[in-house]
C-alpha cells in the first residue's frame, strides 16, 4: 500500500505486469501497436481469457516501445469517481510526481463537476509535461459510474497528442467510440484479432507447455477452442491428466461447460494439498504468501506459490519482486465455484481469516469486503466506523455506500450511526430521495426531537444535524434555521464547534432576510474562531464567515464593511482545498459582484457574477445559485442585455422551482421577473430567440432532432455528456421550452432546423 497526496493506493495495482513465462509472443499485434499513428485510443475488448492483459504486457516489454507506461488495473471497488481518478493520478505520477497536483487536491469535493475541476487540470498538466507516454486502463469492465464514463470521453476528446489511452475491458465501454472510429483515431483489437493461429497454438501446446502433440491433434484443440487461449491451456492441462490423449482429444468440445469440467479433472490430477490451497485462496482477489498462509493454515504458501507459477496454473505475478499475485480471472471464477460446490461451508471462514489478516495488515477496505462476504456483519460495522471518516474526508462517498449496501438491510438498521453515514453519503452525492430514507432509519424510535438535544444526546443530535443539512441541501430556509437554531443551543459558549454551527445557522438567516441576526451570528463565530490555532478546517470556516458577512453588508448597502469582508475571504482562498471552487469562495464571489454593482462598474459585476454564477451551477446548492443568477440577471437587465437578463432569470427560477422555502430569494425572483416584464416561470421567447442561441446551441439543437440520445451527440461533438446537458439546458430556458419535442419544435418555427 502507499500513500500518494492523501489517497491510500495498492502500489501493485500500478504494476506493469510483465509477460509470463511461457508466453507466446504476438509480433504482429505488438508492431501494429508501436507503429506510430495520430491515435488516442487502443481498445482491446473482448471476453475474459483471450490475452489481453497479455498482449498489453507484451507490448510494454517490446525494444520498439520507448514510452513509459501508466498502468491501473481496476476491480469491482474502483466504480467511485474519486477512487478512479486517484488511481488514474496515482498511476501518472509513477511517471511524473507532479503530473495530476491540482486535479488530485480537488477530487475530494467533486461530487459532480469532474470535467472542469479534475480532467481540465490533469489535460493541463500532461499537455505541459509535454512526454510521450501510455496511460493504460485494464478491467474496465469494472466501471459501472455515468460520472466516470462521462468524464473519462471528456478527456479522450481533449487527450494531448503525445499521450495514447488504452483500454482492456470485456465489453465495449460507453466512450465516443463511433466519433474516434470515423475519424481514424482508434485500434480496436477485439476476439478474432486475439484468436490464436494454428502456428501460435502449435506454439503455446507443444512449445511453452511441451505437450508433444501431433500436428493434427493440435487443429483439433485449436478449432474446437477457436484459439481462446484459456481455453487451450485448460485443455492442456487436462491432455496431461489423461493416459489416452487422443482419445481425450478426439471426445473434447472446447464449450465452456467442457471446460469447467476439465478444470475438475486438472484439480483432481493435483495433489491434495495443491488442490486445498488453489480452492481456498481463490477466494483472495491479491495473493501474498502471508495471507495465504493465514487463510489456509498450511504455513508453505511461499513454496506453493513459486510452484504454482512454475507451473502454468493461471497465476499472474503483480509485481517485480514476485511478492503479489493474482489468479487470472477465468481460472478464479472456476476455482470459486468449485469451492461453492464441494465445500460450501468453508468459504465464510475462509474469508474471516482473510478479513482478519488485512485488518490486522491495515489494509481495511479489503478488510471490511471480506468481513462482510464473510457474514461477519459486527465486525465490518466496526471496520466501516474506523475508517469512514478517512474515506468521507476523500470524497470517496460511492465506496462508503458500496460497502454498507454490501451489509444486509436489517444488520444495518441495527447500528444507526451507520445509517446515519449512508444517509450522509447520499446528501453529499446528491440523491436526496436515498437520504431521506436512510434519515428514517437512525430517527429515534420515539420521535421525540422537540427543543434543543441535551449534551450527550447523540441520537437526536445526529438527527437535527442531518436535517440542518438536508434542509439546506433542499433550500428549505424554514427547517434549516430551525434545525440550525438547536445545533447552536447543543454547544457551550467556548466550544469551538458553537462558532461552526453559529455560521451555518448565519447563512440560512440570510438567506431568510434576517440580515442583523446573520451579522452578529457572522461576527461572533469569525472573532471565537480567529483566536483558534490555525488550520485548514479553522481557515475554511473562518472564510465561511468573511463570505456571508460580505454578502450581508453588501445586501445592507453598506460597501466599506463589505470591501473588508471580501478582502479578509480572499486572503483566506489560496489556503483552502478547491480554491475559488469552495463553495465559501463562491458566495464570497458573488458578494464582490455585488459590491461591483453598488459602485455602478456593471462590467465588472457582470464578469465576476458571471464567474460565479459557473461555479455554482456546479457545486448545485440552489440557493447560492440561484442568489448568482438573480443579481446577474438584474446587472445584465442595467447594461441593456434583456435576452441574456430573461435567460438567466428563467434559470433562477427552475432552480428556485423545486425548493421548499426559498427564504428572500423568493421575493427577489418575483421581482426580477416584474422588472423584466416575464410571466412567473419561463416564458416563450420572441423572434428573437434565434439571436440568443449560440453556433454550438444551434448544433445541438439540429441534433436534437435526430434520434441520437444526448450520449451520443456527445460523441458525435467531441464533448462530454455534462457539457450536453449544460447546453441543452440552455437552449431550454432560451427557447422557453420544458422538453426535447418542443425545443425541436420551436427550432423549426424559428428557422434553425
């Protein structure tokens, strides 16, 4: 395990695997792909056991190929956006330790916007380092995320010339591959081009395996298995278990339930413990002789190991020094069922040992994966509670749900802390539908939440704090400073948490108009908090203050306090993760746009709400938001620009749509939509409408009316499925239409299709 810049990798999940003894070498496929050629994407995709792990390995081992490689080979835990762009940077930076800085610092607030806050930079840094160099993505099978996927075309399409993507899966991944085709920037290489050769099975059987097998003998193996080259070595393997080979020969079909039995017939051929240690560690995804010896028992695990290789038996080396291993993944998934069938009682404690012996490693994400295959639920809940509060301060909120969800409902319920947390991962990756049902879980059982919680009260407090930030979450002024108020009242007059919770509770008030009791609330935290030892977190909340406390002079008229706030927030921004991202820094961008507005420099006020107003949409807190777009919309309606006015109020108000109570934001849209002469919500715009659409909006749009979904426009654009989205939202509120057909619709009244 290492760290690199906060997240704890699995340094042999970045290990080049290197060719296997006994490898038959593909000199063709090899040449094809260190031919140069204006590519920048190698995909290899086809079922599991037809080389591609091997080719790849072979290919980064040839003399023709000077490049370094970054290497990720993913698994099933890697579908977390944060987890896989930490492994991607992480990979990089065997590289270039300084290739993916900024993209790595704001991965553990991106809940949404990977393509600008960490794509973007890391495009950056590649384009700047300016090497040549591979960045190769193995089992990407395993990625089940839209963000990912969406994330990861961004960066095909914006992929620096010197820098190629490869990417290994078993099914062709949803990635713009029909754009790259058309445009001759793609090698797939997919089963038939994997398929072995008569010469290459010759090759394999009578060369790396020795089998002395008849030419004849070898077309029939290689016809009945259609060069799969799993498939050959396992009917290898079982060419050797028989006295009458050609007898086994002339009977074998090569399907893959043939297959399986040939597996049984190569365990039967192996000694007993051979076969005990192949079955129980198939359960291991990572192999070391340590955890084998604490899953088996045998105490020789070592020499097994060094045996099993020797052997052929599917083992794959993880790194150099021949530490880790791994089984190859047809032959684990046999060696699995296999177990399931014969000894269906032992795999639970199996696992045990193995969650045992990787806790007490440290590594506790496999820990609490095989405590909870294992059944031993009170033990992964143990696990999760250790770790969640490093794994949360990383932003990896979808592999925190994963392992609770992995957790039988009814164990879950039984811990409410742990609902708790999976409610809490829901708000942050906001699903608010999940979190509100989780929030039922962990409420206590009586109901009663009446009044401030006492000290000591940890279920209530757990609840009004869940609510304070749903609430907000929601734009539902109302029940945040309620919620806000009795988290207040929880802390003594010292506590330094009283400060935090007296700035949330702030924000809201201004949010509600209640601007004096926001200011002393503001005032009263920034004093307690400025006396405290620095830090991070100290410096974060102290900048929460500055922000809000220049939104509310700026809103009080009052520009010299406010011209203070600002200048206290923006010494505070480079000091904070995410930069001008943070949602702190956001607010505090929006009251310079203000104060912009105040002195009359509307060009200014329109350029940094501007800013702002980006920035929001992608953090997606309605309030702040919509606040960003009303004052733009008032600026923009000053300087003349009435289309871009409409546009940005009509905005503001789907924001607003969905939020329970908006507080003075609601009063605020109402009157920006009389000064703008719109009717409440979006309103059908005139012939001018055609104007307000920009040339890419008109692209899309004329696409629209295709039967393309909004992936594919995205791939036929070169752009990501976020960037779509954004633009036909756009040309929604432009068009003052609600949906696909009537933006289509109006497209063709105006003119435009």
């Amino acid at each position: 395990m290492s760290t690199i810049a906060g997240p704890l990798l699995v340094t042999t999940k970045l290990h080049v695997p290197q060719p296997r003894r006994g490898l038959v070498p593909r000199p063709d496929l090899v040449a094809r792909l260190t031919t140069p050629g204006a590519r920048r994407l190698i995909l290899l995709s086809a079922p599991a056991g037809w080389g591609k792990t091997a080719l790849l390995s072979e290919w980064h081992a040839s003399p023709d190929e000077h490049r370094p490689f970054a290497w990720v080979s993913l698994d099933r835990g890697d579908s977390d956006p944060v987890r896989f762009w930490s492994y991607v940077i992480g990979a990089l930076n065997t590289i270039d330790e300084k290739l993916g800085e900024t993209a790595l610092a704001a991965l553990p607030d991106v809940v949404t916007d990977l393509d600008d806050s960490v794509v973007a930079p890391l495009i950056n840094d590649l384009a700047a380092c300016g090497r040549e160099l591979v960045l190769v993505l193995d089992d990407y099978h395993h990625v089940r995320s839209e963000p990912i996927h969406s994330s990861l075309s961004y960066l095909l399409a914006h992929l620096p010339h010197d820098v190629e993507l490869a990417v290994a899966t078993r099914a062709d991944p949803p990635l713009p591959l029909a754009g790259l085709r058309a445009a001759g920037e793609m090698i797939e290489i997919r089963a038939a081009t994997l398929r072995f050769s008569d010469s290459e099975a010759d090759a394999l059987l009578n060369g790396s395996l020795g089998l002395r097998l008849e030419p004849a003998e070898v077309d029939v193996l290689q016809a009945r298995t259609e060069g799969w080259a799993a498939g050959l070595q396992l009917a290898a393997l079982s060419v050797r278990a028989h006295e009458d080979r050609h007898a086994f020969i002339a009977e074998f079909a090569g399907d893959d339930r043939q297959i399986g039995d040939y597996l049984h017939e190569v365990l039967d051929d192996q000694p007993a413990a051979v076969r005990a240690f192949l079955l129980q560690t198939s359960i291991l995804e990572r192999l070391c002789a340590p955890l084998c010896d604490a899953v088996t028992g045998s105490g020789d695990a070592r020499r097994q190991l060094t045996m099993l290789e020797r052997s052929n038996l599917f083992l794959v080396s993880l790194d150099s020094r021949r530490d880790w291993y791994r089984y190859h993944q047809l032959f684990r998934d046999l060696l699995r069922s296999e177990l399931d069938l014969v000894q269906p009682e032992l795999a639970q404690e199996l696992h045990r040992r193995a969650a045992g012996w990787h806790r007490q490693a440290g590594n506790l994400e496999e820990a609490i994966e095989h405590a909870t295959v294992g059944g031993d639920f009170d033990e992964a809940r143990s696990l999760i509670r250790r770790h969640v509060e490093e794994t949360s301060v990383l932003g990896q909120y979808e592999t925190v749900a994963r392992w609770i969800d992995a957790i039988p409902r009814s164990a879950v319920r039984a811990d409410a802390s742990l609902c708790a947390t999976r409610a809490w991962c829901a708000l942050h990756l906001g699903r608010l539908d999940e979190a509100a049902s989780w929030r039922r879980e962990f409420e206590p059982a009586d109901g009663s939440l009446a009044g401030a919680p006492a000290e000591g009260s940890a279920p209530e407090f757990r609840v009004i704090s869940f609510d304070a930030a749903f609430a907000a979450r929601r734009g539902d002024v109302g029940r945040a400073s309620e919620a806000g108020r009795r988290i207040v009242a929880f802390y003594s007059e010292t506590d330094p948490r009283r400060a935090y919770a007296s700035m949330n509770l702030a924000e809201e008030l201004f949010y509600a108009g209640d601007l004096s009791s926001a200011a002393a609330s503001l005032d009263a935290g920034v004093r307690q908090l400025s006396g405290a030892e620095p830090s991070p977190l100290i410096n974060q909340e102290i900048l929460h203050g500055h922000a809000f406390l220049a939104a509310v002079r700026a809103e009080q008229g009052d520009i010299g306090r406010a011209e203070r706030s600002i200048a206290a927030g923006e010494r505070l921004i480079g000091g904070v993760r995410q930069g001008e991202r943070h949602p702190h820094a956001i607010v505090l961008a929006i009251a310079r746009g203000r104060l912009f507005e105040l002195r009359g420099d509307l060009d200014a006020a329109e350029a940094t709400l501007t800013r702002a107003e980006e920035l929001a949409r992608r953090v997606s807190w309605p309030l702040d938001h919509a606040y960003s777009l009303l004052l733009l919309a008032r600026v923009e309606h000053a300087l003349g620009k009435q289309t871009e006015a409409r546009a940005a109020a009509r905005l503001a108000h789907d924001v607003l749509r969905p939020c329970p109570d908006p507080g003075m934001l609601g009063e605020l849209l109402a009157r920006t939509e009389r000064i703008l002469r719109l009717a409440p919500g979006p309103a059908t715009p005139k012939g001018s409408a055609a104007a307000e659409l920009s040339e890419r909006e008109v692209t899309i749009l004329r696409l629209l009316a295709s039967e393309l979904s909004q992936r594919e426009i995205g791939s036929e654009l070169y752009i990501s499925l976020n960037t779509v989205k954004r633009h036909v939202r756009n040309i929604f509120h432009k068009l003052g239409v609600s949906s696909r057909p009537d933006a289509v619709a109006r497209g063709q009244q105006l003119g435009l299709i």
